[in-house]
C-alpha cells in the first residue's frame, strides 16, 4: 500500500492494525474492495502553533472577534495565573495550549505554571480524582500528609502574585493557602463531576474550596452547594484544530479508501476510546437491529486499547459481538491520529455517541459541528449540546438508538435540519471563542469592572 | 410607546446619535434545582430574577438559531423531562415581549404551573426524568465600533453588529426601557419621527424565525424607511 499524504502533514503509514476479519461478503450490494490490514499513522505529527484570534473571524465572524477585543479592554493590564498538574495530554492541558496564548494575545498578561510532585502524589491525587467521581475509596491520613505536603512543596515553590490566580482541578486545591490579603481574586476551575463524590474526599477537599473567591463547572449538575459564587463554563472545541478544521474533500475520500468505508453507502460512525462507559457492543447490537431496514455501514473509531488493558478488553468485546460482519468496520486508533477522525466524521452520514456514563462528551461537539445528525445517549453533559429532535436525538436504550438510525437514514431532510441547528448551536455555545468569552467575562465581573 | 402625535423631526436626521452596544453574559448556577413539578414550582417562586431571565429572555439567545418547538428553558423542560406536552405548550405561549418587568414574568409562570397542578394535582409529585438546574445571568454591556448618525449609517450598523447586539436593542431593551418596545423602535421614534417604521419593528415575531432572520427583518423595514 502507498503512504497516504494529509492536508498537512506527509508522513509514511506504517503500523498495521490487526482489525476486522472480513470474510463473509453480502452480494447483493456493490462494494469497495475493503483492505484486509488497513494501516496508521505511526509517529505522532509535530504539534501545530496555536491560531490568533484573528484567524477564528472567518468561522464566527467579525462582530464577535470584535466584542472580545472590548471586553478585554477594562481588563489590559491584569494578571493571570493558570495552575494545572500537567504540562500536556489530557483536556486540560490542550485547553491551556490555545486559552493562553489567546488571553496575552488581547492584553491580559496570562502565565500557566504546573505542579511538580513525586509518583506518591500522582498516585494519590489520581486516587482523589476517581474518589471525586463516585469511585469507592478509604481515606487514609498517610494519603492526606503526602497532598498537603506537596501542595506545600509548589506553595513555596510558584509565585502567586498575579491579579487573578486560576486553579484547575483538585490537585492544586490547597494552593490557596497561599492566597494574600489583597485585591487578588482566587477562582477554581473544577473540570471533573462532582456530582455525586465519595463524602470523605470532598470532606477533607472542601474546606480548601470554601477559600476562594469562585468555582467553575462544565455542567450544573456537576456542582455542589458552596458559599462562593459558581459559574457554568461549558467545555469547548477548536474549530482550527486538526479534529475540527475544514478539510479537502480528496483527503476525505482517502481515507475511506484507506480504511475500507465505501463512501457510496450510508455511513453511521462512532468515535470513543473502546470504553465500556462508551457502549460500543450497544452500538453494534443497534447496527444489527437498524440494518433489518436499512442498508448501511458502522464504523467504531477508537483507541485506548493499546495501553489500557480493560480498552483491550472492550475491543475484544466489540470484535466479537461484530463477528465476521464486513459492513462493521473498527479502527483502534493511535492518538495523533486527529485528521483521519475529521475526515471519518465528515464522510459519515450520521454520527452515534451512546454513552452510558460521560463527562461532556465532546466528540458529540465535534459531530455538532461538522453539521451531522447525531444520535446520543441522555447522559452528562450531551443534554446540555443535543436539545432532542431540535440539535439532535437523545436516547436511552440500544433499541431507541436503533429506531433514530432506521429513523434518520430514512429522513433526510429532517436529519439535515438536525445536522443544521447542531452547528449553530456548538457556534454560539461551544467553541473556543465564547471560552475566551467566558473568561474574560468572569475577570470583569471578579473584578468589579463589569 | 405612546403613539401621540409629535412634530416629525426633518427625516434621517436625527437629534442624538445611536450607538450600538451589545451584551456578554455569564451562566452563575443557582441553588435551586427541580426534581420534580412540586419542586418547580418552589423554585420559581424562590429563584432570583436573573433565573428568570436566563431561562427566558436569554435562552431565546442562545438557541436563536432554532425556528421552531423552542422558546423557553421551562417549556422544553416540561415537555421533555416530565412529558407533560400541554403545559409546555402553556409556557412556550408566553412571549417575553409582553412583560416589561421580570417579576410579572414570574408571575405568569408560577400561575400557569399552578393551575397545571390544580388540574393534574397526579402530577405534582412525579419524579422528573431529568433534574431542571435554574441558572442565572451576570451582564457585561460592551460598546461596539458602530454608531449611527443618519438612518443610512443605522442601517449600515444594523447590518455590521452580531445578533448578540440584536437581541441587547430589540429584545431585552424591554427590560430596561420599562416598554413594549425596544431600542431600534424608540430611536426611529424620536428621534427621527418614524411612527410607522418604529410600529413596524416591534410587530416582528421573534418566535418563529431566528435571530438572524430578525435582524434581516429590521434591516428590511429600515431600508424601505430610507427610501
């Protein structure tokens, strides 16, 4: 097979992946000749410089870009500071790559540190998080000193004298101690569900968000009753990231071929990490009811199954109950692999996220925003993006998913309707302008400057 | 607005310039939230008004882009977590236009939610599919590049600002004014005598088109005022 070349990257196709045993074709539909072994990328591409704001006017237009420059008048001058625990992978870090740079592009003098601490901390802090999230856990007052201690570590260690001083996540919680009697405003950005958190963690957790001056949530119904005020932030993509951006349509259809998705039948896709949370299998057994009625082909996009052995898991899972069906087509994916996903939520007719459990779900945003009808599991924070049969359908069951599938692949015209309002709502709400937005509302607002 | 007779002033010149400005808006989550339509109702009653207003006026806003089957946070609520199609249909049916003040926009609310449960008292206490979460808006005006001194230059702004300033100048001018009207009606008014123009603008139904189209609407009706 020749190497592919991307929009922007001319790298060679290597790795082979080892999905799909295909051997039972159906003859009564024309197909392409799918190849057996469809291969990926193998090395990560170089990281792409952030945009500058001027380049988002063409996607949300000039008055918007403009606002954002008014807004950060009242605030030129003013500090920040950012605080996370990673430097990079994880959501978090990616949004400090592309909020940063675009806060010191508009004046407001914006600085990132991260948190330093040895594998005890990680170990407990990750313990915290899943804690946090629901997750069954015993407190011990060993794993309380090892927090309280490296948090004291990096108290010493980062200045904190900015205007504002932004915490992301429980990690770096306790760092309000070092909060000084000043006009300095402390804001937590909480990125994690705290719905429904173990009691004991956010006992000992709580005291020190009770210090500052505000919290952010990603969903109302992550938060908690607090003394301090809350503000709703909602998570956001990137229109000009490589998942995101406009593509050639050549680079489209290039992939399809590569991957064996035969473009002149409907395509329904799901991309997630093979994830149980995810309901893959779900998905397949709503394939097989849909397909009784309409002809079409599934492709489940993913990864984690590499160095996660329950992703593994799942994707054994998933090829069995997929068995020898040619028309369900997986691809465990590397995660560099940004691109090729565009370009497989572009060539699909309708994208599927049945989640079962889920944050926000932003790969639901990322569907919104290719204008494609979606179909969703009601859970976290998708009811917040799919408002049902207006920006997309919700459901509850591999049976209703099933339905929508039958149901969309046979209306087109109010699937694209759908696909229509999805993007205009992921425009006014989702993307990383009305981020930009947020934050230098909320510096306003902490600031008096209102 | 009144509809007294005044001396039109010279048409297209007006006496002061308008300026457009538009409005940013932060979501605060509240601690009301609603489980259930007894809970609803409690919460209407208790929320503040910026609740109100967020799940009215400026919900209108950000889902502007739908034509149909929204127009409030509370109707689509009761019709898809509750399934109770005919007071959603009772909610949707009122038009924020009508009210100059939020707490008679509570009001209403509270009493169609009433009368809803006094008809189906079944009802009151069922569980929800989904809880309803009342938000509220912090509002940040921001002055924008445009400003018009003739019509001309008031339709060229119109045609130049976001539909944000829109919904600032024709939807929520209300609240401010204390009026049934709006920023664009008042300045065509009386600033440039234009009864007829300014009649026209505020019998534009925000409810069945978008933002957008709205927008197009009032540049519409401005531009046959140049003529």
């Amino acid at each position: 097979m020749e190497p592919v070349e991307s929009q922007t990257r001319n790298e060679t196709v290597a790795a082979e992946f080892t999905s799909e045993s295909v051997e039972t074709p159906v003859p009564s539909m024309p197909r392409v000749e799918r190849r057996r072994k469809p291969r990926a990328w193998e090395t990560p591409p170089a990281p792409v410089p952030p945009p500058h704001l001027d380049d988002y006017r063409k996607i949300v237009g000039e008055p918007e870009i403009d606002e954002l420059r008014f807004l950060a008048r009242e605030l030129r001058g003013k500090t920040v500071k950012m605080v996370n625990s990673t430097a990079v992978g994880g959501g978090v870090a990616e949004m400090l790559n592309q909020m940063v740079p675009l806060l010191n592009e508009v004046e407001v003098k914006t600085h990132w540190d991260v948190i330093t601490g040895g594998n005890d901390f990680f170990e407990v802090t990750k313990a915290f998080h899943n804690a946090l999230q629901g997750s069954e856990y015993r407190l011990t007052p060993q794993a309380q000193d090892i927090f309280l201690m490296n948090n004291e570590q990096n108290r010493q260690r980062i200045q904190f004298s900015e205007d504002f001083i932004v915490i992301h996540d429980p990690q770096p919680a306790p760092l309000v101690g070092a909060r000084k009697e000043s006009p300095q405003r402390w804001i937590w950005r909480c990125h994690i569900d705290l719905s429904n958190p173990n009691p004991e963690v956010w006992g000992f957790l709580r005291p020190q968000i009770d210090k500052y001056d505000a919290a952010i949530f990603s969903s109302q119904s992550f938060a908690r009753q607090l003394p301090i005020p809350q503000y709703l932030f909602y998570p956001c993509i990137d229109p000009l990231s490589e998942k995101n951006k406009e593509i050639d349509e050549n680079f489209v259809q290039q992939v399809c071929d590569e991957f064996g998705v035969d473009r002149s039948r409907p395509i329904v896709t799901q991309v997630s990490r093979f994830d149980r949370a995810k309901d893959p299998v779900g998905v397949i057994q709503a394939f097989k009811q849909a397909r009784k009625y309409v002809d079409f082909q599934l492709v489940m996009a993913g990864g984690g199954a590499t160095d996660d052995p329950e992703g593994a898991a799942v994707l054994r899972e998933v090829r069995e109950a997929a068995g020898d069906d040619r028309d369900i087509i997986i691809l465990d994916l590397p995660p560099w692999c940004a691109l090729e996903i565009n370009a497989l939520q572009r060539a699909s007719t309708i994208i599927v996220q049945k989640s079962v459990k889920e944050g926000f779900g932003l790969t639901v945003t990322e569907a919104l925003w290719k204008g494609k009808p979606t179909i969703a599991g009601a859970v976290g924070g998708i009811p917040n993006q799919i408002i049902h049969k207006l920006t997309g359908v919700l459901v509850h069951s591999v049976e209703g998913c099933a339905y929508q599938m039958r149901y969309l692949l046979t209306h087109p015209d109010f699937a694209k309707q759908l696909g229509e309002n999805g993007r205009a709502h992921v425009k006014e709400n989702f993307l990383m302008t009305t981020n930009v937005r947020r934050w230098l509302l909320l510096l306003r607002i902490l600031s008096g400057t209102k | 607005m009144t509809t007294a007779a005044v001396t039109p002033i010279r048409p297209h010149t007006p006496v002061k310039a308008f300026y457009f400005n538009t409005s940013a808006h932060l979501l605060r989550i509240t601690r009301q939230k609603a489980a259930s339509m007894f809970e609803f109702l409690e919460a209407l009653r208790e929320c503040p008004d910026g609740s109100i207003f967020q799940h009215t006026f400026r919900t209108l806003q950000e889902h502007h882009f739908i034509r149909e089957g929204f127009s409030n946070d509370f109707a689509q609520w009761a019709l898809s977590a509750c399934n109770e199609p005919g007071l959603a249909e009772a909610l949707a049916t009122v038009d924020v236009r009508e009210f100059t003040a939020v707490g008679d926009l509570r009001a209403r609310f509270i009493e169609i939610v009433e009368e809803f449960l006094t008809r189906n008292p079944a009802a009151v206490n069922r569980p929800a599919r989904e809880t309803f979460y009342f938000c509220a808006s912090d509002i940040v005006v921001i002055p924008t590049n445009q400003v018009a001194h003739t019509l001309q230059e008031f339709a060229e702004g119109l045609r130049r600002v976001s539909v944000h300033s829109i919904q600032h100048h024709f939807i929520e001018a209300r609240l401010r004014l204390k009026l049934m009207s709006n920023d664009f009606s008042q300045w065509l008014y009386e600033d440039l005598g234009l009864t007829e123009a300014a009649r026209q603008l505020n019998r534009i139904d925000i409810y069945t088109v978008t933002l957008d189209d709205v927008k197009n609407q009032i540049i519409r009706i401005v531009e046959r005022a140049l003529v």
